[in-house]
C-alpha cells in the first residue's frame, strides 16, 4: 500500500477559504499607523487572504505575447532603422497562458531598498554613487548608506539582477517572469494597443509617461519620477509606470520568441539583415524609463542585459505567485537538487499537495514594507510502503517525505532561516551505528590506565543520526549539502487521524508561537501520523483564527 505525505489539520476554527485573487474576507490588522498586516495562507488547496500590500491581483489568462512581424517592421522603418536589430526582437506574436499572481502596483523604490540595505547590513552597490552617500549612525556607531530625501518614493536603479532578486525574496516576491509582466502590462487592452492609452506607433505621446522629454524638464541630469505620477501610464489593474520611469529586471532568460528569423531592413546605408543578440546568459529587461522615447517607452519592446550588470535606468518590480509559499519551495528544490533530477522529480509542488503561510507587512499605496515572515512545506509525490517497512528501510538511510522553506530561525529544533529536505527517519540503529555509539561510550570511559588521553564528552557526543534516541521515531532536516541540521519527534499515533491538512499556528505558553504540521501514512488500518513541531518567537507569525 502506498503512504503519502500532508499537513495536519489544525484543531482550531480555520479562516474562510476562497480561490478568488481579491479576496472575500480580509485577513489583516493593523500593524502601526498606516501599515497593515496581511495573512495569506493555502491548504487543502485552497488560499484565503487579501492581496498583499500595494499589490494587485492579475488573473489567469492566456495572450498574444509580442506583436506581428509586420508591425515590428513598421516602426522600424526610417530613422527608427538604427535601433532595428533590437525592434525586431518583439516579434513575432505566439500565445501564452499564465496562471494567477499579484504584481506591485508600483515599481521598488529606493525607501523599500534602504530598509532591505539596513536589515541586511548590505551597502549599495558601487553604480549608484551618485544618489547614495554614506552617513555615520550615532546609535549603530557604523555608517550606513542614505538618499536624498527627495529621491526616497522614486524608484531604485542601477542595480543588478541578483541584488534585485535578493530584495525581492526579502519582502517574501520574486522579480517576475517576462511573460507576466507583459500579460499584466496588456492585459484587457486590444492587440495593437502598444502604449497604455491608444492603438498603433502612432499613438505614442511623451507626455503621458516619464520619458526622456519628462526627465529633462528640469536642470540637471534626468531623473525619474515619483511613482504613479502619469496616470495615463497605467494598466486595467492599476499597475503603473510600464511604459517611463526605469525599466525592469525579468527572471526570464533574452531568448528568440518562437518563429523568430532575422529580417532584411533598409536604412541610409541600403539594405542589411538584422543581428539581434539574444543570449541565455542574458535576461530579458522590460518596460520603457527616463532616458527613451517612444520606440522603448511602450509595452512590446524588449532588450537582454547581463545579470550581473547594473545599467543607470534599470530597476525592477516584484511580483508572487497567488498560491503563498510556491515561489519558496520553487526556489528552494531548485536549491537543494540543482543537479539531481531524482529529487526535483519526487517532490510535489501541486496545490493540493503543499501548505503554506506568508505574513505580509507594509503600506496600503506605496507597498513600503518590513520584510515577509513565512512558512511552506511540500510534500513527497508518493512515500511507498506500510509504517513497519518504511521504518526498516529508513534506520540507515532516512527517507525523503518533503521539502520545508523557513524565512526566520526555528527555536525547536533549532534551525536558521532557509530551505531543508525533511526526511524519516524509523526507530532503532543498524549494526554499524551500534558500533559507532558503543566506540564513542568506549572514548568517554576509558579503561583506567590505558593511557589514552580523555577526549571531553562534548566532542565525543553522538552527531548526526546518533543523536537520536533509538526508540524514536524522527523527521530529520538537512542542508542543500546534505548536512544533517537537526530532528524532532515524528510523534506517531494510531488514533484520531486527521485526513484535512491545514498549516496551523497557535498562541503557545511563554513567549512562542508553536507551528505544528505533519505527515500521514496511508495505511488505514491505524491510521499513523508523523506530527513534529515547530516554535517561533512570539509576534513572529499571526495565529491561527479561532
């Protein structure tokens, strides 16, 4: 028989749950004057919580990504016909189908960056010396870099690819794919709808974005602008500054679209062939910014830059997956099977088959927010066999039954933020580790006058495996290196199983917040269930609804 592996149901009421992006019923507070506090939470495949702040819900759906041949040609033609090996790469049109997630209404501004720079003791990088300066601390005692107060709700840029990701994975987002953010940019509009407010080339107007004709209307060099302030440049969701401002990083790699060919142009010199460089090594970049006009400044244009370079009007926008918790367990497989296909293969990242919870904190307009708290944890595809052979076949060797991201360290078992393969681990030792603890007994007991000199029962103590008792059995953590971290008690019962799966999150005596999920066996005969725990400091993790 086989036995799979879900997360217990909490015995408390749950929240409401819903599949509607917007949200039927908030899960929020007030976190300080201002901020809110956003519980986004997904179990039995279902997700119930409100958007995140200053995000907004873009459904599933599918588009014609790109734009025809034809009409790449078109605005190539004349004096566009310099910049005609990069235009050409907007085409031509194919079909794409995206499944719902939430972008941030307004591109990160350098407030947001400066509260990831402090939390994590980075500096900015060497490309924006000419908007951050270093400034003494008195309380800290150390330097820590600022801005202008007036560039503060403008957007970061000149930054590179992973500091971007790095941020975003700070306030619990991902930067989005190419694809998203085209989907999100045309969404609701008709086909030729290149810039947000009219159909065709022609329709482009260097008024209603912040283009280079915007930047320059004052002395000194161009600068963006506060977000939001072209309200024409906005989609049918209200996200704004696609088309001016800085453009933005993509995850996704500056690829040919399907059906791509190089096309024969003609320009002052007379008739040449197109040499787009496209390349896996480069990522694709989108939307218009302070410096173009109107063959950049639109929906369709696209551009490759290398990851680790940081251009002077490139920032970006983050965005997250409507199911809280998948974009951490993407990344976090990736992370801990980047070359093993076995395990990337066996774990299951289907809605029904992972619980997670995300705790959102910021500002309602500017999205300005502390970074996300979360939990997520995915189970196995299929953990073959009854409970008496997985525990035989799991002594030595544990067996993998999931995959746990944490965004804040554990108190029990201590654990530090980050992803962890959770496998089990079956009661008892095999001969070898017998041997091994009864030499370890032997090196902390030596026989009197051996002359062994004695070695400190600390590091002597049984690591690893050995740590846990024999009668227990445990869920044990290890690394991407597959080190072992840590283990806690499967907890096995026979009674009162629980067949919902729910990530629950209780008030705890004392100063914890208890997370408990677990692990079922499909035998249904007893009905046996793996269910460790989880602490967390208080105020950490909102609890449960009850």
């Amino acid at each position: 028989m086989h036995a799979s592996v879900v997360v217990l149901a909490s015995a408390l009421a749950a929240p409401p749950l819903h599949d509607d992006p917007r949200g039927r019923e908030p899960q929020r507070r007030n976190a300080r004057p201002g901020i809110v506090r956003v519980v986004r939470q997904h179990a039995d495949g279902a997700t119930s919580g409100e958007a995140p702040p200053g995000m907004v819900p873009i459904p599933a759906g599918s588009f014609r990504m790109g734009v025809a041949m034809h009409d790449a040609l078109a605005l190539a033609a004349g004096d566009n016909a310099r910049w005609a090996d990069d235009i050409v790469a907007m085409a031509p049109a194919h079909l794409e189908l995206l499944d719902a997630f939430f972008l941030d209404r307004f591109e990160v501004t350098n407030d947001q960056y400066a509260r990831w720079l402090a939390d994590s003791g980075r500096e900015p990088s060497e490309f924006q010396r000419d908007i951050w300066r270093p400034e003494l601390d008195k309380a800290a005692a150390r330097k820590v870099a600022t801005h202008p107060t007036d560039e503060g709700p403008r957007p970061v840029r000149a930054i590179t690819y992973e500091v971007a990701r790095d941020c975003a994975r700070w306030l619990g987002k991902r930067i989005p794919t190419e694809a998203e953010w085209e989907y999100a940019a045309r969404r609701g509009r008709p086909e030729q709808s290149f810039y947000p407010w009219g159909e065709g080339w022609s329709a482009w107007n260097s008024g209603r974005c912040a283009g280079f004709d915007a930047s320059t209307r004052v002395l000194g060099p161009p600068r963006t602008s506060v977000g939001g302030s072209f309200k024409d440049d906005a989609t049918v969701d209200g996200v704004f500054d696609v088309c001016g401002n800085v453009s933005e990083w993509t995850a996704s790699p500056f690829r040919a679209y399907p059906g791509f060919v190089p096309q024969t142009i003609q320009d002052r010199f007379g008739k040449r062939v197109t040499k787009t460089e496209f390349g896996s090594e480069l990522l694709a970049v989108r939307g218009g910014c302070m410096l173009g006009n109107g063959v950049s400044n639109n929906l369709v244009w696209r551009c490759g830059q290398a990851p680790d370079s940081a251009a002077e009007a490139i920032g970006f926008r983050c965005a997250v997956s409507f199911v809280p918790g998948l974009d951490a367990l993407r990344e976090a497989v990736d992370r801990l099977a980047p070359t093993s296909s076995k395990l990337r293969d066996s774990i299951d990242l289907g809605t029904n088959s992972l619980a997670a919870q995300v705790i959102y904190t910021g500002d309602e307009r500017s999205g300005l927010a502390d970074a996300a708290k979360s939990i997520a944890f995915a189970r196995v595809k299929v953990l073959i066999g009854l409970l008496e052979d997985l525990r035989i076949r799991s002594r030595d060797r544990p067996a993998a039954v999931g995959v746990l991201v944490l965004s804040q360290p554990s108190l029990d078992p201590p654990l530090s933020p980050g992803p962890y393969l959770v496998s089990f681990k079956g009661r008892g030792f095999t001969a070898e580790q017998e041997a091994e603890l009864a030499r370890l007994k032997r090196h902390r007991n030596p026989a009197q006058g051996s002359g062994r000199t004695d070695v400190s029962a600390e590091d002597e103590k049984p690591r690893g495996l050995l740590s846990i008792p024999a009668t227990v059995d445990a869920l044990v953590f290890s690394n991407r290196r597959g080190e072992f971290c840590g283990w806690t008690p499967a907890n096995l019962t026979e009674e009162g199983a629980l067949f919902a799966s729910r990530l629950a999150v209780e008030h705890a005596e004392g100063d914890r917040v208890t997370v408990t999920f677990g692990i079922k066996t499909g035998n249904r005969t007893k009905q046996p269930q793996f269910a460790p725990s989880f602490q967390f400091p208080s105020g950490t993790f909102e609890p449960t609804a009850r």
